[in-house]
C-alpha cells in the first residue's frame, strides 16, 4: 500500500480537518519556521506508532477544547491496494469485496485520541462505504459459526464452495442481499470485529507502509539507540546463526556449575544436614549475552567525538539502515520522514543529501517526506511533490497544492532564486549541476575554435543556469523569469541510461513536461556526460586505466580509479579534451550514416538564440 493523503482533524495548530495529500515518490513540506510543518511528519509517527512517538494530550487544539471537543484525529487514507488477501484460512479475498474502501476507493483508517489522556490511541476504525442494513452491517464481527447459522436462514448455502472459510459466507450472504445499502461508517477494529476478525485486522496492517521519522533535533552520538541499534541486530543475527553451539556451551556451563554446587551440598550436609536440606542449587538469570559497539574513524576516533555535520549524516544513515531491515524481503513500502535534513551541514552536504533522497525516492516501494525552509533545498523539491504551509487570514495553517500562484508564493516567501547571469542572457539552457555547466561551455569553445560549429555559449549569450533537474521548484522560478523576460530557454539532462529504471523513467516524465510546455528537452545517448570522457586521456593524466561502456557508471568508475570524488570527474578532466576528442567520443551511427552527438548538439542549442 502506498500512503496516499494524512488528514489531521484538531491535532495542534489544525483546526477543523486538514487534509494533505502525499505524492507518490517525494513530498517537501515548506514553509517559513513554526508554521506547521513538522506537525504533519510527528502526526505521522504517531499514526504509525514509530518508535518513541506517542500522542500527547497537549496536541488537542486548545480552541476546541475551550469549545467544548475532547478528542482529536489522525487518518490516513492509501491506494496501491493488494489485488488479494489471505484474510480466512487459505482464501483469498480483497478490501473492495469487503467492502473497506472509502467514497472515493481508498483504504482509509482513522486513529482518534482523548483529549484527556496520553499514549496510545482511544479508537482505531476503518472508514469505509458499508451496508447500513440490520444483519449486514457486522459480518466482519460474526465469528464462522454465526456466519454459517445468519448464511441458512438466509439460504445461501449452495453459494459457499468452502464452508470452513469467512469470507465466503460473507460473499455469498451480500451477494444474496443486492442491491445493498452502502453508507459512510466507522467500523472499529476491536468491537467491530470478531476473534476471527482480529487477525483480519492484524494481517491488513501487515500491508500498511513502514514509517520512520528522523527528527531535527535527535541527538547525535554513538549512544543513541538509533546508532546502536544496526550494529545490535548484526549481534543478534551472528547470535542466531550460533544458537545451537550456544544452547550447547550454556548447557555444559550449567551442568559444571550444578556438578559444583551438588558437591558442595554434600560435603555440607555431612556437617549440617538440615541446612542442606533447605538449599536447592538454581541459576537466577540465563547467561547474557552482551557486546557494546561503536564506529570508530581515523586514530580510532569515535562517532560522538566527530563534528555535529558527519554524526548526523551517519546517524540518517543508521536510521535508513534500520528502517529497511524492517521490510527486507516484503512488498510493504518504506516511508522515510526526515524533518530539515539541512540541519548541521555543510551546503555542499546539503545538496548532495537531497539530491541522494531524491534518488531514493526514485526506487520502488520508498516514499520521502521532507520538510525544510532553506532555499536551496526547497528548490530542489519536484513541484508535483511541493507542499506550501503558511497561514491564513486568521493565522491558522493552511497546505497549498503547488499551481503557477503557490509556487509563486512559496518561492518568494522562502528566497529560492534563480543563478546570476539572466542579465545579460539571451538565452537559457537549463542543467542539473556544475559540471553541467562545465560541460557545455568548453564543448561549445573547443568545437567553435575549430570551426565546427559557428559560436561558443559564451559568444551566442546563452546562459546555462544550474537547476538540480528538471520539474523542480527552481526549474520552475528560472523559466518563469525566462518567460518573463521573453527569453528562449531549453532544457539539457544526463539521460542515465543503464541506471537506475526509476530514474530513467522519471527523465522521460521530465521530457514530455517540458515538450508540452513548447520548449527544447535534450538529453545525452551515452549514460552519463562522464561517459564521452577519453579512456587514454584519462590514463595520460593520471596514470590510471580505466575501462568503461556507454551504459556503465563512468563517473564512479574514473573516480574510483584516480582517487577522487566522481562529481569532480568533469571538472578535472573535460577542460583537457580537444575538439578532436570530443568528436571521436560523441560519434554513433544512425542507419549506416556517422554522425556527431555532440556537435549535433551544441548546434541545437546555439540555435535557440537564432
């Protein structure tokens, strides 16, 4: 199941019902400090009941306890479904055929909470379209017996191919009962459900997401669970492997100590038999198996003695580790939370940490929600994943969906602004990073300067404007202004061919955006810029061979091999390559003809001023 919208209903700051919608792949919570965006991430945790998070009962909207209300909500509504379900014995069956699906065909469940009390919630139900009629209103609350006894007065026996299942009486019984008379109910998943029907309940939730929130303010130190708990269950795992050598050595132990004791007892009751009489040889405790580890650097220096950025960046690392084990070998998808990932790093470490997230959030069965009020993050967000909170006219928190007005709004109000250099543009050519930039300026310099093609970037007035992607925030605030200064503006992508499918079908989506907007969207045929780099000349500068395909990660290969960070690959070596070169590493055939990728390009994209 997928994790479609989370509705908070007098939960803190939100008054009435609130509803947010979560995208499919990454959702940016935004907005300015104390607006309201965490609120959503730890109304979250407290649905799912992640660790350490629990309801308090300050988090009742105090404006509605002073009006009276003594309760509040979290629900949370999925899609995705199972196409089927081992509810009874061995048959199968699904949530629509149940009928558990909200008015608009999700799977909703709603957590209520007592203003009075704190912890766990007061109520679970499930939110679903449900027969009002008297008889068919409980059957996921009848245990088999009754269900077989209400199935043969109403004569549907013949209908039950198995009667040892539920879930075919209950079929058969509404099938008998059409047309039936749905309506809105709460159905609770204690009352509303029979013993069988409990373990209905329990095998639902086993379909539900795995949530995990990784907070701004967690501490940061080789003590903290979230630190230790990895390496324990490594521990435990090697434990399990042993456990029979174990048992074996305890066993032995004990019989050792016993033989000890036994013989102690009878030299004492040669001297006091009633005192020996009276004590009986036992272990208090099994023995503990107990071992303390930490993750030591350089010098043996360990994790609470390095800087706040690297602790924190381990520990989100630590929190990812733990949060899959979880799932490791199911369908169930993983939603990771993580409040203002900026916190405590460098801006280096900020982008790359988002652009990391945003890979994850690329894979299948993962899920991110981030919040974060730092520019150059939020405008990294895809815009279909943006979430504005600000407040309304009477001060209370609102959550705008993203549209040309929001994303106005947002950008303004959180600074995200387009890069320098849009004054003199004449043009615009929209890429992910630096080395983007790098690419494109001496491509285009090294092919003018032999004559090749007719201008340089530099001399057409084409500004290429790192965005970090394309469809996000940024993107969308630089070809705003692009627009509004009448300026022509295209689009230039790694096509990450031979990577990750997710990735590259998000490219496409990034494509057909783009196309529908009337714009240029180019890409390359090999995986990656990296990938037009020369092999010998690589080999000439550093002294390393490096052997790579035009599908394989060229970046992390040359990298590796030189001893350097692969995205300083380009800027290290691509100033060195000559026309010649560039032309000989961008050649293909198209249908017997040789033709040049690159020159095609830096044509194309010259072309855009002309």
């Amino acid at each position: 199941m997928r994790l479609k919208s989370v509705k908070l209903t007098n939960f803190r700051g939100y008054q009435g019902t609130t509803i947010i919608p979560i995208d499919e792949a990454m959702t940016g919570i935004v907005g300015r400090n104390d607006f309201g965006k965490s609120t959503i991430l730890e109304a979250l945790a407290i649905f799912f009941e992640a660790e350490g998070a629990k309801a308090d009962k300050n988090d009742m909207n105090c404006f509605r306890l002073a009006e009276g209300e003594n309760q509040f909500e979290v629900a949370c509504e999925f899609d995705e479904l199972p196409k089927s379900l081992v509810l009874d014995e061995n048959a199968e069956t699904t949530l629509q055929e149940e009928l558990l699906l909200n008015s608009d065909g999700y799977f909703e469940v709603v957590k209520t909470f007592k203003a009075t009390t704190s912890g766990k919630p007061d109520k679970t139900f499930i939110r679903c379209q449900h027969p009002s009629d008297e008889g068919l209103n409980n059957l996921l609350g009848l245990k088999i017996a009754d269900l077989k006894k209400l199935g043969k007065e109403r004569d549907v026996e013949d209908a039950v191919a198995d009667k040892r299942v539920a879930s075919q009486w209950r079929q058969a019984i509404r099938t008998a009962a059409q047309p039936l008379n749905l309506s809105e109910a709460l159905l609770d998943v204690d009352k509303g459900l029979s013993t069988e029907g409990k373990s209905v309940w329990g095998k639902i939730q086993d379909q539900l997401p795995t949530f995990a929130l990784f907070k701004a303010d967690r501490e940061s130190s080789d003590g903290d669970a979230e630190a230790k708990n990895p390496l324990q269950q490594a521990v435990k795992e090697a434990q399990s492997a042993l456990q029979a050598q174990i048992t074996a050595l305890e066993e032995q132990i004990e019989q050792s100590v016993l033989d000890v004791a036994g013989r102690t007892l009878d030299k004492l009751r040669e001297m006091a038999p009633e005192l020996a009489n009276e004590l009986t040889p036992r272990f208090k405790d099994k023995p503990r198996w107990t071992f303390s580890f930490t993750l030591d650097g350089e010098n043996g220096i360990p994790i609470n003695k390095r800087g706040s950025g690297v602790r924190r960046l381990i520990l989100l690392n630590f929190f990812r580790a733990e949060a899959e084990k979880v799932v490791a070998g199911s369908q169930r998808k993983v939603i990771y939370a993580i409040e203002e990932p900026e916190t405590s790093q460098h801006p280096n470490y900020q982008i790359m940490l988002m652009k990391a997230l945003l890979d994850l959030a690329n894979q299948h069965n993962r899920q991110i929600l981030v919040t974060t009020h730092v520019p150059a993050l939020a405008g990294l967000i895809p815009i279909e994943g943006v979430r504005y909170v600000t407040k309304n006219d009477d001060g209370l928190p609102i959550v705008k969906m993203p549209s040309d007005d929001v994303l106005k709004e947002a950008a303004e109000s959180l600074g995200v602004l387009p890069e320098t250099g849009m004054e003199r543009a004449k043009g615009v050519v929209l890429v992910e990073g630096k080395s983007d930039v790098t690419f494109l300026r001496h491509a285009t310099k090294s092919l003018k300067d032999a004559g090749h093609i007719h201008a340089s970037l530099e001399e057409a007035g084409i500004v290429p404007l790192q965005t970090g992607g394309s469809g996000n925030v940024k993107h969308w605030v630089t070809h705003k202004l692009a627009d509004d200064l009448g300026l022509p503006w295209c689009v230039f992508l790694d096509s990450d061919i031979g990577g990750s499918p997710e990735q590259v079908k998000s490219i496409l989506k990034r494509k057909s955006e783009v196309e529908a907007q009337g714009r240029a969207f180019y890409s390359t045929r090999k995986r990656e810029i990296e990938n037009y780099l020369c092999p010998e000349l690589i080999k000439v500068e550093s002294g390393q061979e490096v052997t790579y395909t035009d599908t394989c990660d060229a970046k992390k290969i040359i990298g590796n091999a030189v001893g350097m960070k692969p995205d300083d690959v380009i800027d290290r070596f691509w100033p060195l390559m000559t026309a010649e070169k560039i032309i000989e590493r961008s050649k293909y055939d198209d249908a017997g003809d040789e033709r040049y990728e690159l020159v095609e390009l830096s044509q194309q994209i010259i072309a855009l001023v002309e």
